[in-house]
C-alpha cells in the first residue's frame, strides 16, 4: 500500500488513526447497542480478524473497553482488562463524549488509570459519539 493510500485510509477508517494492526487480537469489553459500528467494522477491517468478546480465554494484544458511567466502578474495570493482556499490550477505553449519556469526567479516567497502576499516553476522538483513551498497561 502506497503512503498517500495509508493517509487516506487514516482519514476513513478511525482504527488506522488508533494504531491497530494486522493480525492482532482485539478482545471487546462493554458492547452495547450504543457501541459505534463503523470503528468496530474499522478494526475488523485494519486487524483482519473479528474482534472477541468477553468469553474468550487467551490473551489479547489490545483491549477494547465501552465504558459509560453507569457501567460500575472503571478502576475494576481496567484492572479486570489489565489481565487479559498480552505482555505490552494496550486497552483503548472509549467512553461518551461531553454531554452524551453515560460520559465519564477526564479527571475520573485518570484516577482510575492510575490506581490500576496504567499510563494514560493519549486522548483521541474516535467516533461521533465517543471519545479514546488509550492506556498502557506496565511491562511485567
């Protein structure tokens, strides 16, 4: 694929711009009837494989967490998500945007991260409702 090809396709598929590859495991956490169809379609399409779902019982290299703040407590959460990981793996949480149902404060998603002992390395937009945080678990 030619560097103009892999820009466009950055532009229409969101899970070019969040860093997914091919032949990863993506396992997804928190699906619901709100979750944004393009992005999952977006990282079937980037990883070439369907993404797993919360009964699967290997590793996987990124963890996919819909996460909205009725959903519980997010520092469990990320810590349940932490142990599903392939050593250097990463989760992206996606939360609601400001204003939507079930938005989550920034300064929660921090906390959270940290007490689950993970690095917040950047905030993206990743849907039209809803926004990444991509975390990054500590190397064991």
């Amino acid at each position: 694929m030619s560097a103009t090809a892999d820009h466009a396709e950055e532009r229409t598929n969101p899970a070019a711009r969040l860093g997914f590859e091919p032949g990863q495991v993506v396992q997804e956490i928190g699906y619901d009837d709100d979750a944004d169809q393009d992005l999952r379609e977006g990282i079937e399409s980037v990883t070439g494989q369907d993404l797993v779902d919360e009964e699967y019982d290997d590793v996987a290299d990124v963890v996919v967490l819909w996460f909205r703040d009725e959903d519980g407590d997010l520092t469990d959460a990320l810590v349940d998500s932490i142990g599903l990981l392939e050593d250097g793996g990463l989760i992206w949480l996606l939360t609601p945007k400001t204003g939507r149902d079930g938005y989550v404060e920034p300064s929660d998603i921090s906390e959270a991260a940290q007490t689950a002992g993970l690095s917040q390395t950047k905030s993206i937009s990743v849907a039209k409702d809803w926004a990444g945080s991509r975390l990054v678990a500590p190397k064991r």
